[in-house]
C-alpha cells in the first residue's frame, strides 16, 4: 500500500508538471471562480426583533404622590412647574390700595384693613355647620337608644364601665408616695429575697393566696379545666398502661414502697 500511495503521488506530480496549483491538482485549463470573492469575513445576517432585547418589560412605579406614579406618567422625567423658580410677588399691593399717611390708627395700630379673599370663612362655616348638624343627630340617636335600656341594663352597664380596683402590686397612687409608711409605700421586709423588691413571689403567696392574677383574662389551660364535665368520676382506661412490677411483687424496701 505504501508503495503504490508513492507511486500514485509521483505520477500525479509528472502529470502535473510538478505543479501543486489547483488548476494542476483539480486538471482543468483555467482557476474557478467563486461567488464570494471580496465578501467581509464572516458577515453577519439582520437580527430577529426577538434577539434585539427585551420585548416585553413592566414599568413599576418609582416615586410621586404616595409612590403611585409611574415613569411613563409624564412626557418628561420630572413635573415642571409653571411658577417653578420664580420669586413670589404680593398682588395684595396693600401699600397701593391703602398708602401709609391714609390710614386710621385704631388701638394704636395703623394695620390696612385685610377684609379681601385672605380672611373669606365662608367654607369655613360651611364645615361647622354640617358638624354641628352631624353632632345633634349623634346626640338624638343616643338619647333615643337611652331610652330603650331597663334600669338592670344601665345599673350593668355602669359597673362595666368603672375601671378595675386597683391592686397592692400597682403600689402607691402617686409616685412621690413612694418610701411614705403612710401611704402604703414602704416595700415589707422578705427574709427570703436576696433584695428589696416590691413584687416579691413569697409576697404574691400571702397576698394573692398563691393564685396567678391574670387580669380578668382566662389561661387555656384555665378554660379546658372549667369546662370539665363529671370529671369526678372519671377512672383509669381498661387497656392503659398499667404499673405491673408494682402491682405484683411485694417489696418491703425500696424506692416504690408506700407510706403507712
């Protein structure tokens, strides 16, 4: 094989006069020409709309009155004002209308008479009146309402509205009754606490009886237990676990034995 691929190559070459152009390897008279002659390299086709960017984008609002305003809200980026930059300019011309040497002093002033569109309260008025249309009606439902109710109900209605008793944790009413024996605002003296405190947990003890004083609240755990019903007849299951070791072997000592 080797000899006849060197064989072939040499006679290809004698062919061809020893020539390596494409006119001797490919056997033709003239070179071909091609249809991209003067072509950039590489030249690249007209994009797709859909590789352009994005097509589709949400335009969320960035600032304005209560930050709903949106950038595409205004033809400019930002509201231009019609006065914006300009000083302001009293049109009222009270030295014009009312000169200085005209006027008449009153109390011992010489002020211009200021009764123009600046002290107007008729909108002002307008306001107060429909208050005070809003406040009568208010008053005549309540009044109606009052007497519908039953003594027992406003007698009930009176307690509910008074406010709680006030309790020895609170300590005194006024804080300058603090330390005053008088006034109930010396803290009592606990052997068991480390320091002085006023709300001490042995004082809660005596002073509450030991129950937690939750406000007028209820726990839940306050509420599953009030709502129990026949509790007192309640026994254990027929199928829980029973303690067996304890139930049937005798132990003189040890740690399950009971009291006598």
């Amino acid at each position: 094989d080797r000899a006849a691929r060197w064989g072939r190559q040499r006679f290809l070459a004698e062919m061809n006069n020893g020539l390596s152009t494409e006119r001797a390897i490919r056997g033709v008279f003239s070179t071909s020409s091609y249809i991209t002659v003067g072509d950039a390299y590489a030249k690249k086709g007209v994009k797709d709309d859909r590789e352009r960017g994005l097509q589709m984008s949400a335009d969320f609002p960035k600032s304005g009155i209560a930050g709903a305003l949106p950038n595409s809200a205004l033809f400019d980026r930002e509201h231009k004002w019609l006065f914006g930059g300009e000083k302001y300019v009293d049109r009222t011309m009270y030295l014009k209308t009312q000169p200085p040497e005209s006027r008449k002093k009153g109390f011992g002033s010489s002020d211009a008479k200021r009764r123009d569109e600046f002290s107007n309260d008729i909108e002002v008025e307008k306001w107060r009146q429909r208050i005070k249309g809003e406040m009568e009606f208010a008053d005549r439902f309540a009044s109606h309402q009052a007497s519908l109710i039953s003594e027992e109900d406003k007698a009930e209605m009176e307690r509910l509205s008074q406010p709680p008793e006030r309790r020895w944790t609170h300590g005194p009413e006024f804080l300058f009754d603090l330390g005053k024996e008088a006034t109930g605002g010396t803290t009592p003296y606990e052997m068991k606490d480390s320091r002085d405190t006023w709300y001490s947990k042995r004082r809660v003890a005596t002073e509450s009886a030991g129950k937690q004083f939750t406000g007028g609240y209820s726990t839940m755990s306050a509420t599953v237990g009030d709502n129990l019903k026949d509790f007192n007849d309640w026994t254990k299951p027929e199928c829980a676990r029973q303690p067996v070791i304890r139930d049937n072997f005798y132990r003189s000592t040890g740690v399950m034995r009971t009291g006598y």
